[in-house]
C-alpha cells in the first residue's frame, strides 16, 4: 500500500446550485514532505467543519483504483472531452492511495506511515460541491452505487507525509468496513 499523493488545499468561493458557497474541495498535489498536526495537513483547510475536518475527520484519504470510474463518467456525461487523467487530488482527497479500498478498511483501522499515524474514522458522503465539481448530476448516486467515497481519517501520531511513501493497517476492532459503513448511512438517508 502506497501513497501516490499528497494534496492540500485553500477554501475557495464556488457556484454550486445557483449559489455561492466557500470550498476547499479543489485539493492539489505537492512536493516534498507535508507536516501532519492534529488538525490536518500543513497547508490545508477545509470550508465546512460542520461536515469535515475536526479531530475525527482530519485527513480524506481516496483509493486511486476509482479515478478511472470517474474519468469514464465524466466523459460519458459530457463534461470531459479530453482523454486527460483526472489531477490526484480532484475529489478532494488530501491523499491518494494504492492498495487500499473501501471494502478492506474497517473503522478503527490504523494506517501505519513511517512518520505518523492515521485511524479511519468515517466514509465520506457526497453533497452538493462534489456533485458540481464533477461536473454531472448524477455524480453522487455513482459514487454510492460503487460505493467509491473513501474515508475519514483522525491523526493518532503526528509527523509528516510524503508521496511515494509505503503503508501499512494494523486492524482495529473489525466491527464495520468503510464501505458497509457507507451504504448503512446512504440507506438510512433513502427512508
């Protein structure tokens, strides 16, 4: 397992819904070693604690096996007409990862760096800004239909991250996958 990318982010204004709201959810690629603290990565913010960051949902961490998911959609809906690959850190995840789904994470799992320490925590959930940065509205049912959300991550250890670096999970309690955890929570908003 192995982190392909770190991104960070500024919270930004962006038209979503015929509003403007602030977002950070436009993360990008860095250089070099990034700082990991209690509250997130060095650099980074996010523009609605109500629903993200915090101490439980400091780091988002997205498998990179779904880009091409979302490359393909993003074509088929018209919104990509080049075959370019999607920039790690488009969903707005601060690592991209290999090696890693939804499916093989439980919560309370901890992600073992060479210099800190990750615990996931929670599955993110898609709103509205993820729906209008992917460009077409049916965005956020693909992604629960695959159940392709990645997750939340609380820092444990602080340090620092870097590209190219290798992980591993030591197991939490094993009550709940990310992804279970996800489609329980997608269900529960359907009734």
């Amino acid at each position: 397992m192995r982190v392909l990318s770190v991104n960070i982010g500024g919270a930004r204004p962006l038209r979503a819904g015929g509003r403007t709201v602030l977002s950070a959810i436009g993360k990008r690629a860095v250089d070099g070693t990034v700082g990991v603290g209690a509250l997130g990565l060095a650099g980074d913010e996010q523009a609605d604690l109500s629903v993200h960051g915090g101490l439980h949902k400091t780091v988002y961490a997205y498998p990179a096996g779904h880009y091409p998911m979302w490359h393909e959609a993003r074509r088929a809906a018209g919104v990509s007409l080049f075959d370019e690959a999607l920039p790690w850190g488009f969903l707005g995840e601060n690592l991209s990862i290999e090696g890693l789904i939804e499916s093989g994470v439980w919560v309370g799992d901890r992600l073992q760096f060479p210099h800190c320490t990750l615990r996931v925590t929670a599955p993110r959930e898609p709103c509205f800004k993820f729906t209008e940065v992917m460009g077409f509205g049916a965005a956020a049912r693909l992604m629960v239909q695959h159940a392709a959300c990645g997750f939340y991550l609380a820092v444990e250890v602080p340090g620092t991250l870097s590209a190219g670096e290798h992980f591993t999970v030591q197991p939490g309690p094993r009550g709940l996958t990310i992804s279970d955890a996800f489609l329980a929570r997608k269900v529960k908003h359907l009734r």
